[in-house]
C-alpha cells in the first residue's frame, strides 16, 4: 500500500511537470512581445496579447491545435487605405517577407513562447511563415494622394510616396539627443546621456533637390518651414515627421513645396493692412476656387476678358489644407492654421482677431458681402446675400448687395463669390460650365472694381482638381494649393 502510494504521488509530479511544460512552450501569454502594425493604416496598432481581440481561432499547425487571430480581419480593422495592397513582416533577425492580401481567407498571427508572434499563410508559399515578427507594414497600392507625402512645384505634381513604401524601400536609423543626467556615487559624479532611435528617411534618393529654390516643408495643420540643411524627415507609425537637429518641428508632415512663391495667402491681411493704416480704401474679392492654372486657361482663352486686362497676377501659396474656412481664416487674420485655430472643416470660430477687428480698432468702417451662410465668425455683422431671383445663385444678389455699399464711404468691403467653387465641384476644373462661371464673375468683378474709388486686392482661397464625378480640393496638388493675386 505504501509503495502504491508512492507510485500514484510520483505519477502526479510527472503529469504535473508535463502540463506545465507544455503550457510554458505553448500557451503561456503573460508575456508577449508588442507586435506593431504600421504603413498606409489609419490605425496603428501595437498588439501585445491573443486576448485582447475578441475573434481567436482554434487551428491545426505542426500537428497541434493552437489559438491564432485572422490575419485579414485583424488588418481590416486597421483601416487600410486602399483595396489592394502588400503586407511586409519583419522579423527581430532582420528577414523580411512580403505577401498581397490576395486571398488572406487562411493567414493567421499566432504566439507561442519559442518562436514569438508568427505568421501561418496556408494559400501563401511555406516562406512566407516567419517568425519573430517585430513589425507588421501596410503597403497601399496605388495610394490616393490624400493619403501620400506629396512633392509639388507651381506648375506640377511632381511625386507622391505613402509612408509604407517607404517603409518597404528602406531608411536608416539616426539617434537623436534627448537628455543629460548625473548622479553623484561616493564623490564621483556619474552621467547618462539619454536619445532616441529614429527612423530617417533621404527623399533625395527618390528625386534631385539640385536647383530648387525656396523649398517648403507643410504640415497637416497648416504649418510651413523652410527646408533647412540640419532637416530631417522621421518615419512615424503611419505618417511623416520633420524634425530641425533634435526638435520636432512638424508633426504629420503632408509634403514638400518646391519653387515656392514668395507670398502666402497670409499676405493678404498684411497688404490690406499697409493699406489701410497709409488711409487707402480697400475693396477685397474673393474669388472661391479659382486656381491659377485656370486663371491661366481662361485668360489664354478670352474667358475673362477684365482681369486679363489687370496687370499680371502673382501666383501665391494657400494654407493647408486648401479648403474654405482654412484659407478664409488664414487670409483675414494673417496667420496660419496651426496658429489661428482654424486648421480644417468644420471649425468656425478662429483664435486671433480678423481684419474686420483691425479696422474697428482703427476707427475704420467695413463690411463683408457673403452668401446666405457664414464660413467663420466675424467681428462685424456681415451683409447676408439671398437667392432673391431663384436662379440658383446669391453672386448676382453680391454684386448688387456691393455696390450699394459703395455711397457709404467704408473703408474696406469684402466680398466673397462662390459659383466658381460650386461649378467646379460639380463639373470639374476644366469643364466649359465651370470657365462660363469664372466668365460671369469676371464681369461681376469688372462691375465692382470700375464703381470703386480706391485700392483693390483679387484673391482666391483655394484651386480645384478633376475627380471621377467632378472636382475637389483639400490635399496638397499644385492644382489646389497655388492661385491668382491681385493688387492695384
């Protein structure tokens, strides 16, 4: 009996060792090592245990059942930004694999101890199962350029790259200064030098920077720098960083501006200011839409007849990004997005005083002619302008609206045309109806500026370029960053 008991206690300790081996080699997630998902994802993610996503599939592999998540419905949850695209893992021994998400009904992420997060591709070549992956990278194919850094000049688009080819091409790792530290141990006085490890990226191994002049980094809140010599770009999980030596200047960088113009759209405060202040009145116009490759168009081809006849326009730089409220904001507070608090849609109320306060400051009269809404709060009740006659349009009641303004001795009007920007939303930047609206305001600015006595300055907020059902903007396209600018 004794020795049966013996038998049975030992017989435990042996089962005992064995489960816990085994569940030590297989199952044990107290402890994982973060897997990162990073590249063309609106999402980043650092996934860091089979627990923390709800959908685990019990599956054969090597002969056992073991837990993995669905590559595919992992990576949907990431909010790829294209359809289509290739998936890079890389592994902590530098091997790399790239797969496309052509059939993902079978690829799964597993964890175990020995071999770490690992991918199970069933419909994919046996390589394509790698283990110790540190980084999993989204690459998008045929990215939209909403989602790409972008490389413009005034007159062209000159490259877009999304941020998981760049992954996929490469970078190099740069340590940036973060901090100094001492201790003082039995008299001694001990240091630590503290950095970061950042992921740099040369954009000159993708295009020349040789002969380019007054180069513009921008920012997705609007912000712009000078491309300095001690500049460099950081790969960030899903985005692009600028930093100047070891600051981070931008974060979110949208791309580059090369060639710049001299003058932002910011210089359209300055300049009614100056004249303002030397006791010139000023009628400001703006032309919603408008970019200056079709003012080109429609100058080439006698569309507007009057502001051919003006002298030449300068070509200016909008705020990014190039919608209504942000330009609208930058032009009459003379700062930035990131400054003046209105850096996207949606936002109507900016941080810093307009023009409008100017002038009540400088006991100067204004007032703004605008459609039937506001785009941002003003200091000043604008003069609301109806579709009175139902032709679908309020820049007919504008003009009219202007003009009678004019007895009244103000200092500044303002008035804001929109049909541009309607047309080419609706048929596009080059579309004939589109150049019969830029037509029918030339007049109207014809009608306005030959009935003012005093200084006029023409802008636009923003440009327009051709979509599958029509026109937009708001991304960084020389289309819709660069527009016409007058002052006389």
């Amino acid at each position: 009996m004794k020795k049966k008991n013996i038998f049975l206690y030992l017989l435990f300790i042996i089962i005992f060792i064995f489960v816990s081996c085994e569940k030590t080699e297989e199952d044990n997630d107290t402890y994982m090592l973060s897997l990162n998902f990073l590249g063309d994802i609106s999402k980043p993610l650092a996934l860091n245990n089979l627990n923390n996503f709800e959908d685990i599939s019990l599956i054969e592999h090597r002969e056992n059942k073991i837990q993995a998540i669905k590559l595919e419905k992992l990576i949907n949850t990431l909010q790829p930004h294209t359809e289509k695209f290739e998936i890079l893992f890389n592994s902590y021994d530098d091997f790399s694999v790239i797969i496309n998400n052509d059939n993902l009904e079978e690829s799964y992420l597993s964890w175990n101890n020995k071999n770490g997060w690992e991918s199970i591709n069933k419909n994919h070549p046996i390589s394509s199962n790698i283990k110790n992956i540190k980084e999993i990278i989204i690459i998008s194919s045929n990215p939209s350029l909403e989602n790409t850094f972008n490389i413009i000049q005034p007159d062209k688009n000159l490259m877009s790259l999304s941020v998981g080819q760049m992954y996929k091409d490469g970078y190099s790792l740069i340590s940036t200064f973060r901090g100094k530290s001492t201790f003082n141990s039995n008299g001694q006085d001990l240091e630590a030098i503290t950095f970061y490890l950042n992921k740099k990226v040369d954009f000159e191994k993708y295009i020349s920077f040789n002969n380019r002049n007054r180069i513009l980094v921008i920012g997705n809140k609007g912000e712009v720098e000078f491309l300095r010599q001690n500049g460099i770009f950081i790969l960030g999980k899903n985005n692009i960083n600028y930093m100047i030596g070891n600051d981070l200047t931008i974060e979110n960088v949208k791309g580059l501006v090369f060639n710049a113009p001299e003058k932002l759209i910011t210089n359209v405060y300055k300049d009614t200011k100056e004249l303002l202040l030397k006791e010139e009145r000023v009628l400001l116009i703006l032309i919603d839409g408008l970019g200056y490759h079709q003012y080109e168009y429609a100058k080439n081809n006698e569309y507007i007849p009057f502001l051919s006849s003006l002298p030449e326009s300068e070509r200016i730089i909008s705020a990014f990004p190039p919608v209504t409220p942000v330009n609208f904001s930058a032009s009459l507070t003379g700062e930035l997005p990131h400054i003046n608090g209105v850096y996207q849609r949606g936002i109507r109320q900016t941080h810093l005083p307009t023009i409008f306060d100017f002038c009540k400051e400088n006991k100067k009269e204004s007032a703004a002619v605008i459609g039937p809404i506001n785009t941002i709060e003003l200091e000043i009740s604008p003069v609301f302008s109806l579709d009175l006659n139902n032709d679908g349009s309020t820049d007919d009641e504008k003009t009219k609206n202007a003009l009678n303004l004019f007895s009244n001795n103000y200092d500044l009007i303002f008035v804001h045309y929109k049909d541009v920007d309607i047309a080419g939303h609706n048929f596009g930047d080059f579309d004939k109806k589109t150049f019969e609206e830029i037509k029918k305001i030339d007049g109207y600015v014809k009608k306005l500026v030959e009935n003012w006595d005093g200084r006029v300055i023409i802008y636009s907020d923003h440009g327009m370029h051709k979509t599958d059902d029509g026109g937009s903007h708001g991304i960084l396209t020389h289309e819709d960053m660069f527009t016409p600018y007058w002052i006389f």
